[in-house]
C-alpha cells in the first residue's frame, strides 16, 4: 500500500521513483566484532533488532557528521514518518541504527540523482519496530 502511494505521489509530482536498498531488520550477534581490553573478553548475547534509519549529508564516519533532520509527522500512535528533501547532486547515505539505542550503524550510499527520501517507522502492538525507506528522484 505504501509503495502504490509513493509511485503515486512521484509521479503527480514529476519525480521518479529510485530503488533504494531497505535497512536490514537484524545484525545478527556472530557478525559484531568487540576488541577487547587486555583480560576481558567481548560479548555480544543477542541478535541486534533494527531500531531506526535517517539520512547524513558526507561520509557517515566523519565525526560530527552533518544528519539530517528532515520533516517529521506523527500519523498516527502507530506510525510516523520524516521527509528528506532538496538532496539532488550531494552526497547522502542511509544510515540504519540497531539496538535499543541505536548503538550499532550500517550506512549505505544513496545515488545522487535522488532528490528526496521518506523514512516512515512504525510500531506494533510488542512495541517492535518496522522501517520502510522510499525515496525519488527527478525525472530527467
């Protein structure tokens, strides 16, 4: 349903719909690495559950990193989405948190044709979170 809406909007909007990869829903516990201290020993117990995803401006290890904040809107109890847009000719990545806070991060690189971008998140009734990334560019 969201995706039917999303081609929708695009093209009434003279935007063209971009494939963009979805985050991951898990990082699974054996593919975290922990260097640990001299006489400790790192431990990752659990599988690290997807937590959010939003967009930075340049390379997402520089630090600080320029995020974006986008316009946000709550939908609903449920379900809110943030909008990116103006991100035509400028180097962008989707970043993809895990964790309860958000501690582990992958981060992709995002076309730079693509122009705009909605990261909607939502939550079920176990508070588990569901993340679906649309984005567009202009049609040219």
């Amino acid at each position: 349903m969201h995706t039917a809406a999303s081609l929708l909007i695009a093209a009434l909007s003279g935007l063209a719909s971009a494939e963009v990869p979805q985050c991951p829903t898990e990082i699974s516990a054996s593919a975290v690495q922990i260097k640990s201290s001299p006489g400790w020993r790192g431990l990752v117990p659990t599988r690290l559950l997807l937590a959010n995803a939003g967009l930075v401006i340049g390379p997402p290890d520089l630090e600080p990193r320029a995020e974006l904040r986008g316009d946000y809107t709550q939908l609903n109890a449920r379900l809110e989405k943030t909008t990116y847009s103006g991100l035509a000719s400028r180097e962008k990545w989707l970043i993809c948190s895990y964790g309860q806070g958000g501690e582990i991060e992958q981060a992709y690189r995002l076309p730079e044709s693509i122009d705009r971008c909605i990261v909607r998140r939502s939550r079920n009734q176990y508070n588990e979170v569901g993340v679906e990334v649309s984005c567009c560019s202009f049609a040219r």
